[in-house]
C-alpha cells in the first residue's frame, strides 16, 4: 500500500497552513495609571523599550527595577492586558513626595552645622531635581543652588547648573585626627554641563566649570597653603549602570569613570582622574552582597585641592581627613529587617580598606563598618542611613549619616 505525499501546492490548494504560521502577539502599547504631578511622555519613556516584546519575554521584575530607579515612582501592579492588537503594558504606580523642604542637622568630631534646603526631585513634572538652600555650622557657612534636567526622549540630551559659595575655616586632620593645617577660604563654583544617555546603560556627560579659591588670614592659621587659584575646568565623565529588582532591594551595578583637567590662571594647571564602582547582587531575596570601590588621583601637590575620605567610598578614615590620591574598597552584606508601605529597613555590615596618600607617603586604613538604612517608598530620597565604623589602626570611631547623598 502506497501513503498518500503532499507537497507545499497541495497543502495551499486543501486549505492545510503550517502551525509555524501561528501569529505570536506583541506588546504594543503603554498605559500608566496613577500619574498626577509627573508628565505621562516621562513616566513613558524608560518603558518603550518593552514595545515589539513577546509575552514569553517579558520579566515584569525588569519594569519594577526601572520605575523605581527613575526616583519618583513607586510601583504597585504591574501586568499584560491581552487586546486584539498584542498586549499593552499596564503599570500602576503611585507617586512619591517629591517637593519638599528638609533639614540638616549635623553634630560630631568638634563640628557642627544646621541649614535648611529645599528639595524637588521632580520639578514641573520632567523628573528634573533641584534644589536651593544654605547651611550654617562652626567652621563657616554656605549656600547651594543646583537644577539637572534628564534627557525627556531618545536622543535628546540633558542639562545641568550648579552655583556653591563656601564660607569655611578649613582644617585638615591625619588618621589620628592630628591636626595639620587650618585656614580660611572663601570659594565660589559656577558650572553648566550636558548629559546624554548613549544606551540603556551607557551614559556620558561634559561640563565647563569655573571655581574661584581667596584665602584669608587668622589668628588659628596654621600651613595654609601659598595662595588661592581660580580654576577653569573642562569635565568629561561616563558610565556604565544597570539595575534590577529582588522584591526587596533594589539591586544596582555601575562604574563611573571621571577626568579633569583644571586651567588655573593664578598657578600651575594640572590633571584630575577618577572612579567609583558599585556592585550589590542578592543572594536570596532581602539578602545581598554589598561592593562598593572608589579612587583619585591628581597631578598637583598643592593642598589646597586635597579631598576628604568620600572619593574612596569608605567611612572609617575621619571626617576631616585630607589626601592627595586615593584607593578604596567596602565589602559586605546587607539583610532587610522590616518592610512596610513606606519603605524597607535594612542592617548592612562590611569590611573596609583604604590607601591614601596624605603626605609624603602611602598609608593603609582597614577596619569593621556597620549600621541601619531605611530605603524610602514615599518620599523621592533614595534612602536615610546611619552607621559605626572602627579604624583598626588608629584606634579610632567614626559616626556617619547619609540622606540620599553623603554629608
């Protein structure tokens, strides 16, 4: 017996169509429920990379991990809403208090200092940030004014501007908190820069700035530096972020890679590079490992352009410390402990190390560091912390505190 063959003209002419032929649905739309002060083009445009994506691809995670790191969303459902196009992306989210005044209050290691500042991390519904205040303390006062717009679509790039003027009594400190120079400046930055997303996870900026350094004399001066300097610089800087969401953490890994090159028309001119890096990845949900490394270097001896212990990423050198060139590593875990509608309380212990270059030689600080963070729903501040670290080889604590930036 002889079993029947059919080429591909016969299954045409006997209506016979391939199961490969099956049409698989797409998303084709974004809906966002839950908007009131923020523009929906801008809620939008981080989503759009979802449009022409099959159902099988989808991680509604991935959607959570990028809402919340826009700042000044926080997400509530997210789902797929099947029509006869595709699929739309249908996202819930509620807004976080973004205007807002706070205050600064800071008291420890002979300094103190209050100021008020006011706060919009979503100006006129962009998801621009500004913000405009002054602070008053016992080694000088200040006042800040900075506004950064975000790029609002592909290919567009964003802008920001910074103002500062410092009034400070300088004093820098070695890792024994000895004291090693004291004057007082008066400085003045002013600086407009450019920022452009190349892909979702590579971005660039460029700023011109000019920073303007008087000292002046009195009677606790000690090893002031020879003058003031009036410094133009030209300020490239990329990055490399990505970030996804656990149910708990919002997990981020990112380098940021900085250079300088600062034209003084008072002295010598000279070089500035950088980096910071970040890596936290869950091992379980609400359990996760936590990297942090950060690094300067300059081509200036002058100390009047050293810097504090924060380029490193570490907490245990003082507060005062002062250095030409750094390098720093801070590894650890961190455990959430509570989490409520307004946020997520964690605990977060680590080990830290530090080569710094204060004088004429290298120095090497290691030691424990540990401490609470709250990491804020409700209120457009990545997170509130406060934390203990102990300095192995000088024997000395040191309290930090943090609201979303390092003060």
């Amino acid at each position: 017996m002889m079993l029947p063959l059919y080429s591909q003209e016969d299954a045409e002419q006997n209506d016979i169509e391939p199961i490969f032929n099956e049409t698989v649905k797409t998303i084709t739309d974004i809906e966002i429920i839950g908007l009131k002060r923020t523009k929906p083009h801008i809620a939008r445009y981080p989503l759009e990379k979802f449009i022409g994506q099959e159902e099988s691809d989808f991680d509604e995670n991935e959607v959570f991990a990028i809402i919340k790191n826009m700042g000044i969303l926080e997400p509530s459902s997210v789902q797929l809403v099947e029509n006869e196009e595709g699929f739309v992306l249908q996202v819930t989210v509620q807004e976080k208090w973004s205007l807002f005044p706070f205050p600064l209050v800071f008291a420890g290691s002979g300094e103190r200092s209050i100021g008020l500042f006011l706060f919009d991390a979503n100006a006129f519904g962009q998801r621009d940030s500004a913000i405009l205040g002054g602070a008053y303390g016992s080694n000088g006062w200040s006042i800040i004014a900075m506004y950064n717009s975000m790029p609002k679509r592909q290919e567009a790039p964003g802008w920001n501007a910074i103002f500062m003027y410092f009034h400070q009594e300088k004093e820098d400190q070695d890792r024994e908190e000895n004291i090693l120079r004291v004057y007082t400046s008066n400085r003045i930055l002013s600086s407009f820069g450019l920022n452009y997303a190349f892909t979702e996870k590579l971005s660039g900026s460029f700023s011109l700035s000019v920073l303007n350094i008087s000292l002046k004399e009195n009677e606790k001066t000690l090893n002031s530096p020879e003058s003031g300097a009036m410094l133009i610089g030209f300020n490239p800087r990329l990055s490399i972020r990505n970030s996804s969401w656990d149910g708990y953490f919002l997990n981020s890994k990112g380098i940021t890679f900085e250079y300088s090159y600062n034209l003084n028309t008072f002295g010598s001119s000279f070089h500035e590079a950088g980096y910071r890096c970040n890596f936290d990845q869950s091992i379980v949900p609400g359990f996760r490992m936590n990297i942090k490394s950060g690094g300067s270097w300059k081509s200036t001896s002058d100390p009047l352009f050293y810097d504090g212990p924060q380029k490193a990423q570490v907490n245990i050198l003082p507060r005062k410390y002062s250095a030409l060139y750094y390098a720093g590593l801070s590894a650890g875990l961190e455990k959430y402990l509570l989490k409520g509608n307004s946020g997520t309380l964690s605990f977060q212990g680590s080990y830290q190390g530090v080569f710094s270059y204060p004088k004429s030689t290298f120095e090497f600080d290691h030691g424990p560091s540990g401490g609470l963070v709250f990491y804020l729903s409700r209120i457009a501040i990545p997170a509130i912390g406060t934390g203990l670290a102990y300095n192995m080889v000088s024997g000395l604590f040191q309290f930090s505190f943090s609201m979303g930036m390092s003060f």
